[in-house]
C-alpha cells in the first residue's frame, strides 16, 4: 500500500459521475475510471486528470455481469492501493 486513498467511480467517463471523478481527482485521491460503452470518453476522462498531475486507471466492466465486477475488484485489491470510495 502507498498510502493514497482510491476510489472507483462508475459510470465516471460520462456526466454526474464525470463530475465526482474530477472533484475527487483535486481532493488527492487516485482514481479507478469506470466505462463499459464510452472507452473513448473514459480516455478523455482520464487523461484530463493526468494533466492536472492526478493518478488514474481505467477498469473496463460490465456491471451486469458478477464474474467482470469480480475480476477488477480483485485486481484493485492485488494492487497497490487500498480502495476507500
């Protein structure tokens, strides 16, 4: 562990939670972006919190399906960070 806080934010490449994902970006927080459709606009997303010096990763999932909501969460956990959002 590193010690910065994460949170994931789902639905965070579009709209409201667009919104929260770059508000917690200036609260210090590293930031795991959600899309299932808009890789595009996560991309956006994402790279607009680089530019302001931000740490972020993009988790690609369907959230219907249990098994791929699984799988990141997993991945989240094996990493560095300790999710807190």
């Amino acid at each position: 562990m590193n010690g910065s806080k994460l949170a994931v934010v789902t639905g965070a490449s579009r709209r409201l939670a667009r919104t929260t994902a770059l508000d917690l970006d200036q609260r210090g927080f590293v930031l795991g972006i959600h899309y299932h459709n808009s890789q595009r606009e996560a991309e956006i997303t994402a790279g607009e919190i680089r530019e302001h010096g931000g740490t972020t990763f993009l988790l690609l999932a369907n959230l219907r399906d249990e098994k791929q909501v699984s799988l990141k969460f997993s991945s989240i956990e094996e990493s560095e960070f300790e999710l807190d959002v």
